[in-house]
C-alpha cells in the first residue's frame, strides 16, 4: 500500500465511522467485565483479562476455537520436521500487515519467541521446552525444542507476535522488568496483526479499540469495542439492566434467573475449561492447624470420608444453581486423559464416612480450610458448604476465607493443610495438571502442588510422557498416572464451572471455554 | 511567630515519617508482592529472582532507607499492577476523587448549613424532629450499602441515573480531565455525591444546630434582642455570622477524611478515584501505589492541618491554645 | 413536677427513688423517642445475650444445616426439604431469624469491646496529655490528628496486615474477632483522648487539684478520682455515637472483605452477602440483616443525641 492510498482509507474509515456515529451505535459493544488487563504488553502477564484483551490487538500464530480445537491464524500449518522429531516447522500466513502498516514476516516471529523466553517474560514456562526458534526464509519457521514435544502447538494460544522493528525503535525488546524501574512503552502502546487498534486507555476505567481495516481475516462486525472493568458484581449487572453496557461477561450465578426474564437482555451459558477442587497436605508428620498429634490426612480412611460426605449435587443445585457440571475428576471433559469413569462419583452415605473418621479419631479432629473469595464463581459459598458438610461427620472445618492475592502464595509456600483450587487447562492436555499439580515440588515441576504430593513412580512417568511421540502409547501413560492419582485421592473434587455471558438483545457471542470471547466474531441480528 | 510555625513544621515532618514508616511496614506483612508481579506458572526459581532484583531481601532499615530518599523525590516507582509510574497513576485519577469530593463537600455543606439552621430555630418544631432523626437514618447505615441501595432504585428499576463510571469527560490541560462539563458527566456525579456527602451532611447539621442554639443563648444575642432587631437581623446578621467560624474550621479539616472516606463510594459506583485505586491495589497487594496513597493522604491532611493551625494563629493568639479542645 | 413525684414520703428516700427523681430520669420519662429508642435496644439485645437459648436453631454449628434448605423464601416450605422458616433462609440454608440473632451478638459484642478499648485508650491518652502538657500533649495531640486523616478502613487493613503475620494458622478463626475489635477501637479513640485532655488541662489548675497535689495524692489517683468524674457526661455521649459508629464500621469493614469468618457472620456479614441477591430477588436475605442494623444503630445514636441534650443543662 502506498502511502497515499494508506492515508484515503484511513480517512474514508474515519469518515465511515463518523458516518456510523451519526446514525447508529450498533457497530459499538460496550463490554464489562470484573477485571482490567494488567498491562498491554503482550509477554509480560500470563492471566485470563489481560490475554482477553490482548487478543484483540495482537494475533496468535495458532488459536483455539470455541469448541477446544486448533486452527491456523497467523500459521497456515503446522508439522514435524520429517528429519528431526524435536522440530516443529510453521508456514506463515502471507500478505499480513501490522497496525503500523509494516509487513508481517518470519522474522517477527523469531524476535517474539526471543522476547517471550525473555527472563522478565511471564509465558517462559509455557514454552520451557523451546530452544530457540531460525527463519528459513520469510514466511518458514523452525522451532527447535529439546526433545519431541508431540503436543506443542497447543501452548501457541496465547503466543502474541510482535513486530520486531517497532519494538527495537521503542526499546521494548524485552517485557517489563520491574527492577529497572522504569515503565515499558509496550504497556500502554501496541502494535499488532489483529482484528483492532488501540484508539484510548485509561488502565481499570475505559480501553477503547476500533476495527483495524488492514486485519488479515474478515472484517469485524462490531467495528468499536468500547472496554471498561467493574469490579462490584451489583454494580455490574445494573449497568447491564440500565442499558449503560450490552456485554456482561462475569454473571453471578444468582442473578442469571433475572436477566433472563428482564426484557432486552438475554444470558448464554456453556462449560469453562477450569475445575474446582480441594486438595490437603496428605504428607506432614503433623498438621499446622489441627489439634491431632499426627496427619489425618495422610489416614486414606480420612480421605475417603471425607469424599463420601462431599455432596456434590447439592452444591450445584443451591449454591451454583445449575451452572455447574458435578465430578468426581479434577479436569474438565474435554481435556485429554478424561474417562467417564473418573467423573463418576458414588451419593454421599454421611453415616459411613462418620464411621470411618471414628475408627481414626474417636473425637474427630480439626483444621483450617483456606478459600479464595474473589477468583471462582462462588468460592466463598461452596468452603462454606463444605465446612458444614465435613461438620456432619465429625471434621471440626474452620474457614480462612481471603483474596486470591493473599490466598495463592499459601499454597506455593506450602503454609496451608487445606484448600481450593480452580485449575484451567490451557494445552487441553493432562501433562499440564501433572505438571503443576502432580510432580514432586522441584525445578520447573510442582510450583501448585500444595499438597506435597511426592510418588517417584508418578514422577517418573510425568517425566516420560513430556517427549513421547506415540500418542497412544502416551495415553495409555496418562491413564496409568490418573489411576495412581484417584486411588491416593490427591484431589477432592467438586464441579467444573459453567460460564455465563448476559448480553443486550440482538447481539450474538458465543461462550468460549477459556473465558476469552472474541468481539470480531460477534453478530447483530 | 517564627517560632511557632518552625515547631508546627517539624511536628509535621515527624508525622510524615511515621506515616511513611507505617504504609511502609504495613505493606511488609499483607501478602506477598513478587506474586502479583508473576503469573501464577511463574517457577519458585524466577520468583527469588525477581525478588533479589527488587531488593526485597535487603535488610527492611535499608529498604525504609530507599523508599524514603524515594518519596521525598516523588518516586513511588512501577505500579506492580498497572505497569505504570505510581505517581502519574495517581495524578491521572485524582480529578475524579477531587471533583466528586467537592460536590459531596458542597452539598454537604450548603444542606447542612440550610436544615441547622431551621432545626436550631424551629427547635421544638415537629419537622425539626423529622428531620433530625431522619438525618440519623443516614448514619445508622453502612455507606455502601446506601450506594447499593441507590443504584438499585435509581438505576435499575427507574433508569434516571447512571450506575457506574464518569460519564464523558473532558480533559482541560495536560493532566485534568472534568465531568462538569458534559450532561452524562453532571448526572453521573449525582449519586455518588449523595451517598459520599450524606455522612457530613450530618454532621455539619448537627454542628451547626449546637453551635447555633449556644451563641443564641449568649449574652450580646439578648443584647441585640433587647435593643429590638428583628428576629431576622438577630438569627442571621449575628448568630449565624459567629457560628460560621468553627462550622467552616471544622468542614475544610474535613475535607481529608471526605478524600479518605470516597474509598467505599468509589468502590461501590465504579467512580475511576484514587480511593478505588486504593482498594483494588489492596486486593492485589499493589505496594507501590498502597504506600503513595497513603502518603498523599496524610500530605494532605497535614496541610490542612497547617494551614488551619496559621490562620488561627493569624486571627487571634489567643486561640492557641483552646484550639484542640475547641473542635472537638 | 409530675404528680407522682410529689407522693407523700416520710422517710427518707430510697437509692432507687432517688435515681426516678433526678433530672435525668425526669428528662427521660417525658421523651417518648428516648423511651422508643432504649426499648428497640433492650429487646435487640436481649434477643441477641439469649439468643443460644430463644433461637430456633445454632446457625454457627455447620453440623446442624442442610444446604438443601438454601434461598427458602419466607414462611413458605423449601422445595426440596419441605421446611418452613419464619424469616427464611440464606445460602447457606441457615434460618435467617437465628442467623440474625447470633449475628447480632457477634456485631454488638465486636462495638461494645471496640468502644471499651477506644475509651480506655482514649481516657488514658487524654488524661496523660493534659496532665503532663508540653511536648507530650503536642505530640500526642499531633498523633491523634494523623489518626482522623486515616478512617477506620486504613487502619483496620494495618492492623489486619500485622496480625497475619503474627497470628498462627488455626487461631485466626477464633482471633479475627479480637483482631476486629482492636482495628476499630484503634480508629475511634482520639474523640475521647481531645475531650478529656481539653477538661483535664482546666481542672489540673484548679485549687482543689492543687490542694490535693499538696497534701501529697498520687497524680494517679488525683486524675482518676477528680478529674475523670467531671467528663463523664461528654463520654458517655461519645460512647454511645461511637457504639452506633463502630457497629456500622464492622459491617463496612466485612464489605471490604476484613470482618469475621463467614461461617459465624456478623449483621455486617450478613448485609455483605445480602447485597449480592438484591437484584435476583432474594430480598429477604438483605432486608432483615440490614433493618436489625438500622433499628439498632438508629436507637443506640438517637439515645446518644438525647443524652446529649440531656446532660447540656442550657440546652434544655
């Protein structure tokens, strides 16, 4: 494009807008939601807002539709070399343009693997296993990893590219490190391939974005994306019910009933990738907050009271009314290594499970339960079911509630004996909770495995279904793992969360099982 | 006179550093910073990392140290949360803070004066009881849940009123933005000054009506009764021109707890201020941002203070003295 | 004089006799709000002290509830469980009615002993200041200006902030309430601390304290026994506002999510979780909690606004 033609479709698109204005704000999606992006730079935080937003500026090399599978974006394929099983060989998409108008190429993409193994990137992990990335010409790229990784294009999601011209010019070649001192132009300014462009913002009030007429896939419908946080859940939805916004994004489950029946607005609903749990220091000689003089925990007795007294549907019917899938699996359906049998769970029978804690402690015993109140749909209300739940047979429960700022370093410093956790799973395959959750403490391995949970076998195994090229063969080790994991009860789990998204009349968003709706894919009827 | 004010002046710089030492070992103890800095797949290895490069494993006097020489500069650092210098996060959301505490401070002001006024001359009428008790229901309730309360009425089942947010602002300079001057911008502010003005509005009422029934009863008030002024030159010439005073002394004092307090009011409207700043910085354990907020509360409170201090100290000397017992 | 004040007596009157005939009783006997006001406090604190023993069940023993019984509206029978509440039941499938009686006793616990800290605080601060004067007074004085710039929130989140660090795992359920207790009364004391320094620094030049500083008293004893019965009036009147303030700041406190464990909630608890069902509908969740807290906090400051007139004699 020569720089004239550039300048007559940026003023014909300012004119289209102005047009647009003037006459209707269909093309416009106010769009609330509980929290703001942290930052705009694009490998700084790994955290569910900020890659929502992000997407909307800067497009993945592969992205994840709403029905969990892969699909080309800035990648037309991908596959192994034929020579070499630890490569992995891209094809980019060509004729793609960054907002700044420069051209796409291989070499962006080298630049952005560089920056997001950067030592201040937030993403390292998720690409641990990358050695470096070599242009082969302008639109092949070759990913070298340290041994075959069958399964990796799945942590590409979320992988934003960026241009590396414009970030040497502003100096933002590496995300913001936070012992300069100094604040990263990335952060409030960007530069991407994807469907908008960044007009304003002002972090945790308003982000607003337009459509980026050079995007590479098919115009956006909504050509205004108008983004503001609002953290008070009333407040939230009587902006909804006011009209002063046309997408909620984060629904309570109590006030779904209402939207429904209010004139206007309308809710959808679908599955999260993300499982709640509660898991427990099954290792400790002794417990930080019981007033036994060993670990109940570590007494499977316990453990299996303490599943037989958890009543699962009752926590979906009254405190999640409905939005919630009961089971018996800390991962949802659609990730790989799930089997009917681990979601079945057997109905609570209270008069056994109290048996069972008698025959360890004739006079119960206590702990303490420490809950997050801010980060899954009512966790506050399901501790405190289960509190109650556990009070029936004889575990005296007493509830820490608190923020999940305050709650999360508890269970990576390994000061609680029991807790909740929600678990999402990005690669949709087991080796991410294995890793994270089931492996010894160590390394790069176990940085939420609260519980301590250590079995060399089990560890073993983790360690060798991360470069197996077979995949059958590979399930069948997955499976093996989930079997050691259920028998020795690591985890308690409840439901996998539902999702809900209120949105105004003739407006058509579909719910995606990562929480990352897409506003380029909505419709107007 | 020198003497005075160098006193007052140390006394507030001994305040300023308890203050600093204060925020600074609050936010010692609530939370972990280094994990709301990392993602939450961030390894153990990374985190020591960025915890040594922070200077977060530096003896806590030395750490003190640098966050004092620090905020003398007005350097408060990265916002841990946001990314962004502190002080400029700060700057750019205190118009909103400020503009809805003037309003609030107004109202406040202009209704309490009014309904003091009437309850100290009307004392035993039967809408004097109405409206004293009536203003106690404002206080026996919690701020929030008025501002909920609000909302749910105005917003979602009438619709008048906006329930969250600034309306559209203008910006005027570099660095203020304004809802005067737009109409979604004046309604927005409705609400939430309400909710945030209700508390001093009863107070400033009720001091006023004290104030006003105690100088009533003074000697030079007869006095000029007897001399027959009207009840009118009396109520309003003389006693409310000696009650003004101590109302307006204790109104400006309060314009910092009225910065303090729009913390809950924020929260509950959405309102983009330094006080919902606070909170979410609360939340994730933003240090930075905890510590320069509350610093410039205390900064403020203490010129306040000063510059109350002085202009007793310029009207009449002899007031030095009484002045604690006085505003009490 | 009312009629039966002037009854024919020969002997002479009795403590309680006397206690009728003073001015104050008599000011209270023709207040019909202060006689409204004190009943609303007695039958709320009644119901709260006994309230292990009236309330239909112990909504703090998590053993006793059935979670099926949650959101059952007022006086209909639950849908599941057939069981019918009087106020209805939360969530949690707890009785409102009980849940608002045991709520209550942990709020008026929490404003009482708040208000007996900050008054202890206060009185000792004030009379210490005024005693000693100088720059102990002034920077007391200083201190106690910073602390009115900080409202209860910011203090209560210090407080809150170094009590988990000291606090072990296991006993913060049970210290949370203490921990409360403090942030408040911590926030409230400077009312008292100002007026008794204000009246201590008059009475320390009177003669009679000079009198008794002669014959050789203890300054102790000589603060406490003379210059303390003379602000009593004051701080009664600021007692009872702070217990109206206090009990609303727990709930503001609960709101931001410092207040005590959900599992034994307070009134401010309640209206916190009550808050999030106004717009679904569950109105019973948030009225009654919230209409217990005004009923009380209106009493209790409307009691504090007559006492106050009551004991300013030119006012009357």
């Amino acid at each position: 494009m020569t720089k004239l033609s550039r300048a007559l479709s940026l003023s014909a698109s300012a004119l289209a807008l102005a047009l647009a204005a003037g006459t209707a704000s269909a093309e416009t999606i106010r769009w609330a939601r509980v929290a703001d992006a942290l930052t705009l730079d694009p490998h700084s935080q790994n955290e569910g807002p900020t890659l929502t937003l992000l997407r909307h500026i800067y497009s993945t090399l592969v992205s994840r539709n709403a029905d969990g599978t892969l699909e080309p974006s800035l990648a037309t394929s991908w596959e192994i070399h034929p020579d070499d099983p630890s490569i992995w060989v891209l094809t980019l998409r060509e004729g793609v343009t960054f907002q700044d108008g420069s051209a796409f190429t291989a070499e962006d993409v080298v630049f952005s693997y560089e920056r997001v193994l950067h030592e201040s990137s937030g993403f390292r992990a998720i690409h641990a296993d990358v050695e470096g990335a070599e242009a082969i010409d302008d639109y092949t790229v070759h990913v070298k990893m340290s041994g075959p990784s069958p399964l990796y294009p799945n942590n590409l999601t979320n992988f934003f590219i960026v241009d590396k011209d414009w970030a040497e010019a502003n100096d933002v070649v590496a995300p913001q490190n936070f012992a300069a001192g100094e604040e990263n132009f990335a952060v409030r300014n960007t530069n991407g391939t994807g469907p908008y462009k960044l007009v304003s913002r002002d972090p945790e009030v308003r982000t607003v974005m337009e459509a980026f007429d050079g995007f590479w896939g098919d115009a956006p419908a909504a050509t205004e994306v108008i983004y503001q946080p609002i953290p008070e859940a009333a407040t939230r939805i009587a902006a909804l019910l006011s009209g002063e916004v046309d997408f909620v994004q984060d629904v309570p489950v109590q006030d779904i009933a209402r939207l429904e029946q209010t004139d206007g607005v309308k809710v959808v609903t679908g599955p999260e990738n993300r499982n709640l749990f509660f898991s427990y220091d099954m290792t400790s000689e002794k417990l930080r907050s019981s007033n036994v003089d060993d670990n109940p925990f570590s007494h499977p007795e316990i453990r299996e009271a303490m599943a037989l007294t958890l009543d699962r549907d009752a926590i979906q019917k009254v405190v999640m009314r409905g939005q919630s899938q009961p089971s018996a699996a800390p991962l949802p359906p659609f990730v790989n290594g799930w089997t009917e049998e681990m979601n079945a769970y057997d109905a609570p029978d209270v008069a056994r499970a109290t048996e069972l804690v008698k025959s360890v402690y004739p006079d119960g015993f206590s702990v303490q339960l420490d809950c997050p109140n801010d980060r899954y749909l009512n966790d506050e209300a399901i501790c405190q079911a289960v509190v109650g739940m556990m009070g029936r047979i004889g575990i005296d429960v007493s509830l820490n509630a608190q923020s999940r700022s305050l709650h999360f370093p508890l269970i990576e410093k390994w000061e609680t004996d029991f807790y909740l956790l929600g678990w999402g799973v990005p690669t949709f395959d087991s080796a991410y909770i294995f890793n994270f959750l089931v492996h010894t403490r160590e390394d790069s391995y176990g940085a939420y495995n609260g519980g301590k949970y250590s079995n060399a076998e089990v560890d073993a195994k983790i360690e060798e279904i991360a470069t197996m090229t077979d995949l059958e063969a590979r399930d069948a080790v997955i499976g093996e793992i989930w079997d050691q994991v259920m028998e020795d009860r690591v985890f308690l789990n409840v439901h996998n969360q539902l999702l809900a998204y209120a949105v105004k009349d003739g407006l058509n968003i579909e719910v995606h099982p990562e929480n990352q709706p897409t506003m380029w894919t909505v419709t107007f009827d | 006179m020198i003497a005075f004010i160098i006193r007052r002046l140390i006394q507030s710089i001994i305040v300023m550093v308890a203050v600093a030492a204060v925020s600074f070992a609050l936010f010692r103890f609530v939370g972990d910073p280094i994990n709301s800095m990392v993602g939450q797949e961030a390894s153990i290895d990374d985190r020591q990392a960025l915890r040594d490069s922070l200077g977060l494993n530096d003896p806590i006097i030395t750490q003190f140290g640098r966050f004092i020489g620090n905020a003398l500069q007005g350097e408060f650092g990265i916002s841990y949360r946001l990314q962004m210098p502190v002080t400029e996060l700060i700057m750019q959301r205190l118009p909103a803070t400020l503009e809805l505490a003037l309003v609030s401070g107004t109202l406040a002001f202009i209704t309490g004066l009014g309904l003091g006024v009437y309850t100290a001359l009307r004392r035993r009428g039967v809408l004097s009881n109405v409206i004293m008790t009536g203003s106690l229901i404002g206080v026996s309730l919690p701020t929030f849940l008025i501002g909920v309360l609000l909302i749910w009425v105005f917003a979602v089942e009438l619709r008048w009123l906006p329930s969250n947010g600034r309306g559209e602002v203008v910006s005027i300079g570099s660095w203020w933005s304004t809802g005067f001057l737009t109409t979604s911008g004046r309604l927005a502010l409705i609400l939430p000054a309400i909710t945030l003005g209700l508390y001093q509005m009863t107070l400033i009422m009720r001091l006023v009506r004290a104030e006003l029934l105690e100088v009533l009863r003074s000697d030079f008030i007869k006095f000029a009764r007897a001399r027959g002024l009207s009840a009118r030159a009396v109520n309003f010439g003389h006693a409310l021109k000696n009650t003004l005073v101590p109302v307006i002394t204790i109104t400006g004092l309060q314009l910092g707890s009225i910065i303090a307090f729009a913390i809950i009011t924020e929260t509950v409207f959405n309102w983009p201020g330094v006080g919902a700043l606070f909170i979410s910085s609360v939340r994730f354990v933003d240090v930075p941002v905890m510590s320069a907020y509350l610093m410039m509360i205390a900064l403020i409170f203490v010129i306040i203070n000063l510059i109350v201090d002085l202009l007793y100290y310029a009207v009449d000397p002899r007031l030095r003295v009484d002045r604690a017992a006085h505003s009490h | 004089m009312t009629p039966e004040t002037q009854a024919p007596q020969t002997k002479a009157p009795g403590r309680l006799y006397r206690a009728w005939d003073s001015d104050l009783a008599y000011a209270f006997r023709t207040a019909p709000v202060a006689i409204v006001a004190t009943l609303v406090v007695l039958v709320v604190v009644f119901c709260s002290v006994f309230a292990p023993l009236i309330a239909p069940m112990n909504p703090y023993n998590p053993a006793a509830l059935n979670l099926m019984n949650g959101f059952t509206p007022p006086m209909e029978p639950n849908a599941f469980t057939g069981e019918v509440f009087l106020l209805g039941a939360d969530g949690q499938g707890r009785d409102m009615l009980s849940t608002i009686m045991y709520g209550t006793r942990t709020s008026l616990f929490v404003g009482a002993m708040a208000v007996l800290f900050a008054m202890v605080m206060g009185i000792s601060i004030g009379l210490f200041a005024g005693w000693r004067g100088g720059w102990v007074d002034s920077a007391l004085m200083r201190i106690a200006d910073v602390q009115l710039a900080f409202p209860a929130i910011l203090i209560a989140l210090l407080v809150f902030g170094i009590a988990r660090g000291f606090i072990p795992d296991g006993l913060r359920d049970q210290l949370a309430i203490w921990v409360l207790i403090v942030a408040i009364g911590l926030s409230d004391w400077v009312q008292f601390a100002r007026v008794v320094r204000g009246a201590s620094m008059v009475e320390k030049n009177k003669e009679y304290v000079q009198a008794a500083q002669v014959i050789g008293a203890h300054p102790l004893k000589i603060m406490f026994r003379h210059i303390l019965p003379n602000v009593m009036g004051p701080v009664l009147v600021i007692a009872t506002i702070s217990l109206a303030l206090a009990i609303i700041a727990e709930a503001t406190l609960s709101f931001l999510g410092v207040g005590v464990p959900p599992t034994q909630p307070s009134l401010g608890t309640l209206i916190r979780v009550g808050q999030g069902f106004l717009i679904s509908g569950e109105w019973w969740i948030l009225l009654f909690p919230a209409v217990t807290l005004l009923a009380l906090a209106l009493s209790v400051n409307l009691l504090g606004d007559w006492l106050r007139d009551a004991l300013n004699p030119r006012l009357r």
